[in-house]
C-alpha cells in the first residue's frame, strides 16, 4: 500500500473517534471503547508496523533536527509520525472527555479544547488543563473556602 493510500486510510480511521467526542461523549463506548482505545490501538499497530518496516537501514536518526528532517524524507517514516501524532492526539482528546465528565465540566466547554487538540494536539491539552485548573479552584464564600 502506498504512503498516499495509508496517509488517507488512517486519516478516515480517526474521524469516528473525533465525531464521537463531540457528539456522544456520554456513550460508554465512545471514551472507554472507539475513541479511547480501539482507534488507538489500530494506530498504534500501524505506527509500529511502519516504523518496523522501514526505520532500520534509512538516512538520518533522532540526534539533531538535521537527523529527524532526513529521516523524515522517507515518506513512510514521515506518515510514521503523522500516524504518531493522530493515535496520541486521540487517546488524549478521548481523556479529557472523560476527565470533564468526572469533574462535572459542561461539554460546551470542552468541545474547544477537542477542536484543538484535532488541530494543534499539545495546544488542545493545554487549553484542556487550564479548563480544567479554572473549574477547580477555590472560590471564598462568606469567609469558608469551598472547591468549586
């Protein structure tokens, strides 16, 4: 299968994970199941199986940014790490769906943050955090500190 084919093939395989987020985070199976794990997992074994089958033997390494670019001209380890940043970027997403329901965050809110995280992964978790260090502060109520 071509790097083209497996690029498109394992943009479609995320996209269920993502709608669900959005649209039924409530059902069990999307955070524990199709988001959370499933969808993952199937990248993950792709994300192995292309780094196994063509990182041995290729130009370039990890020791400096000039090794990471020529290992990267490798068009299959490049859609290795695209397959790299979509696996995590989901199992992350699929976690903060699941950490607003415990702590009670309305899904309005965190619907932003997935729209990042979909985009700009790191960026997605940060808004994330700080949602989530906002909903939990200390608010002061006729002198007595209460969690909020």
């Amino acid at each position: 299968m071509s790097p083209e084919a497996i690029f498109s093939f394992s943009g479609l395989l995320v996209l269920p994970g993502w709608l669900l987020l959005v649209v039924a985070p409530g059902w069990r199976r999307t955070t524990r199941l199709i988001a959370g794990v499933l969808i993952p997992l199937l990248l993950a074994a792709l994300y192995v199986y292309l780094v196994v089958t063509h990182l041995f033997g290729a130009e370039g390494g990890f020791g400096t940014l000039a090794d990471v670019s020529l290992l990267f001209q490798n068009p299959y380890l490049l859609l290795a790490g695209w397959v790299h940043y979509l696996a995590l970027d989901l199992f992350v997403a699929a976690w903060e769906v699941r950490d607003a329901r415990r702590l009670g965050i309305p899904h309005l809110l965190v619907i932003p943050c997935l729209a990042l995280t979909f985009l700009f992964g790191p960026a997605g978790l940060l808004l994330y955090i700080l949602l989530r260090a906002i909903s939990k502060r200390v608010v002061t109520v006729g002198g007595a500190h209460t969690p909020r």
